[in-house]
C-alpha cells in the first residue's frame, strides 16, 4: 500500500491545486522509459500532459528516440532516472537530450531523480571515477540545467559543467516518521556504519531523538581487497641500496573491530537512515544486531530504493518491520515480494521545481533549513 506523503507547510503557502502552470507552448515535459508513473504525476501536478515522443529498442539493441512535437523555443525537461536498465535509462535520456536540443529547444533540462554511478565517484585502485564521464556525456548531450535528489555524494555536483540542483528527501522522510510511527518519540536514530553518522545525526537533531552508531564491520572493505598492487616490487640486481623502497614508512595495517553499538537501544524503536538501499546485506545484519541489543521494531529508510537482486527476498526474511523508500525509482515489482516496502511520493517538490525554474524563480525556498549533512 503506497503511502503518499507531501512536503511540510507547502510550498510558500502555496495549495497544490493553485500551482502557476506554463503559458501554452512554452513548456513540454517528456519522459523515458524508466520511469514513466513518477512522470504521469509531476505533470498531472503541472497541470499539463506529457510530451508526445517515441522511445524503444531496435532489433539490433539500439535506442531509438523521436519527438512527435515541436519544442522549438520551448524549455523542454527530459525526465529520466536510474533503473534496472541502467544503461538503456541513460542512453534514453542523453540521445532525448540530444535530439531536442537539435530541434532548436531554448533550453533542455534533465530531471533525474536517481543520478546512476554516483556510487563510482571516488577512485577506486585501477578504476575510474565514472560518474564524472557521465556527468560529461550529459553535458555534451546539451543538458542545460540538472535536478536530482539526494546524490551518494554531493561533490559529483562538481563534476558537471552545468548548474545542478541536489533536491533532498528529507522533510518527506520526517514527515513520514511523525505521522506514520506510533510512539516515535521513544524511538533512537541508527547509523549503519560511521559513515552515514552525519546524515543520522540531522535526523536525530530535527526529531529530538537520541542517535546510535553502529561501528565495526563483518565484510572486507573495497580498499582492503588484494589486487596485487601491494605486492613488494621486483627486486633489480641494479637497484641502489638505501635510495629503494625500504626507506619509505609503511603503515601499520587496520584490525577491524568487532561489530557494536554505540548508543542505547533497548526497549525502543530503531530507525535506520541512509541515501539509498541497494545491497541489503549490511541493512539486515545491522538489524540483527539492534535485535540483539533489545530493539522491539526497526525501520529502514532512505531516498533511493534500488533493491537489487534478491534484496526483497532478504528484506523479508529479516528482523526489519519496515522498509520505507521514496519513488524516485520504480520498485512496484519488489513491492510484490516484499510486503514491508512502503512508498513516499516525491513529485511534489520535482514538479516546483520545474515550474521555478521555468518561470525564472529563485530555487532558495526548496532547500530552506537544509544543512549539508542532509
């Protein structure tokens, strides 16, 4: 049963059916294929229809995308976001992009809610740090403006050369807590691991509740998997003693300590917080642990619900009551698995800002009381 769940006091006192909508023609909104229920609904609350185009898959696996509209002049948002398909998904949006800026758009502007790659923003060994080349490629594309929601991490906002608007999910999660959990006063926030304590940490501060961290981890962590980069260099008959590798200080290497709480969650409700749930792994052996120390119910929130492989499954064979995410990807398939999954409806604040920044507004009041742990 989806929960459907609108942002704190409206947008400066604005009701949702008293929304300015675009002058005829001045605006067209399309969609991709990954997402086509989230676009039905930011445009319902445009109070327009969505853009007439063609999107598929030729015999030979091409995507092929045709407008069946003239946007020239018009300020054309391309709505899109990371799916199962991920590839198909930014493919769809960045030849969409292509195309209407070749069709004389006065402006293209991708509303991507999910940024896919965000997680290979950091490099990695002998990786890449992906998602600065596909900021590029969006760029190159003809993306004027970007609007996504909650990015992994907020400095992949530098790698585009366009102004990027990082939308947070937040107050819908908040609001979501204080009207949809009993007795959440006596609830305690979790971090699953040292790394998410920020984001909890502003969760705890604007609900008043006591914070928990879950600190120690039971799987190797990415930097401490052996690819052979450590291996001690072939050693050279020609190689001057004292100027080599053994004069440089190694350091000691990390013991990971045994998983633990930090914080007292006995007797009450356990809220779990993070930008996405993908992997679940980590979300259900932190739930047994908070079992362990006397948790009676545990949520699990976050703004992106990915649930990957068999991550329903999972969820719902584990200690977590509840697993509540936003619909800023699909996951009606997973819902249908797992009985736990709540929705959080999104398009509100996605459909405001299409409409100020189509109307020249300033994009201020979205991020009002938004700190950067957020």
């Amino acid at each position: 049963m989806n929960t459907k769940v609108g942002i704190p006091l409206g947008f400066a006192g604005r009701p949702q059916g008293a929304m300015n909508t675009a002058p005829k023609g001045a605006m067209v909104v399309f969609n991709t294929n990954a997402h086509p229920e989230l676009a039905q609904l930011v445009t319902s609350r445009l109070g327009i229809q969505p853009g007439l185009c063609s999107v598929f898959l030729q015999d030979n696996k091409e995507t092929h995308v045709q407008l069946r509209e003239s946007v020239r002049g018009k300020d054309v948002f391309v709505i899109g976001t990371g799916t199962k398909n991920v590839n198909n998904s930014i493919m769809e949006v960045l030849i969409m992009t292509y195309c209407a800026k070749t069709s004389c758009a006065r402006r293209v502007v991708g509303v991507i809610p999910y940024l896919p790659y965000s997680k290979q923003s950091q490099m990695r060994k002998r990786g890449s740090i992906v998602s600065k080349l596909l900021a590029q490629m969006m760029c190159k594309s003809g993306l004027d403006h970007v609007i996504t929601m909650d990015l992994h991490h907020k400095e992949i906002q530098g790698f585009f050369d366009v102004p990027v608007d990082n939308l947070r999910a937040s107050p819908f999660i908040l609001q979501y807590i204080q009207e949809n959990i009993p007795d959440y006063r006596n609830a305690v926030i979790v971090a699953r691991n040292p790394g998410a304590a920020k984001r909890a940490t502003s969760f705890a501060e604007r609900l008043r509740l006591a914070l928990a961290v879950i600190h120690g981890e039971q799987k190797i962590a990415e930097s401490d998997v052996v690819d052979g980069r450590h291996s001690p260099p072939t050693v050279s008959p020609y190689r001057v003693t004292g100027t080599g590798l053994e004069t440089v200080p190694l350091l000691t290497p990390k013991e990971k300590p045994p998983i633990n709480v930090v914080g007292d969650v006995g007797g009450r409700i356990a809220i779990i917080v993070d930008d996405m749930i993908d992997d679940v792994e980590s979300f259900v052996t932190a739930a047994e642990i908070l079992k362990e120390r006397g948790a009676y119910k545990i949520y699990a929130m976050a703004t992106h619900g990915l649930l990957s492989s068999d991550a329903p499954k999972k969820l719902e064979e584990s200690a977590i009551d509840e697993v509540v995410v936003t619909n800023t990807v699909p996951h009606e398939l997973q819902k249908l698995q797992c009985n736990k999954i709540q929705t959080i409806d999104i398009s509100i604040i996605l459909s405001e800002a299409i409409r100020r920044i189509h109307f020249g507004e300033s994009m201020s009041y979205l991020f009002r009381n938004i700190a950067s742990e957020d």
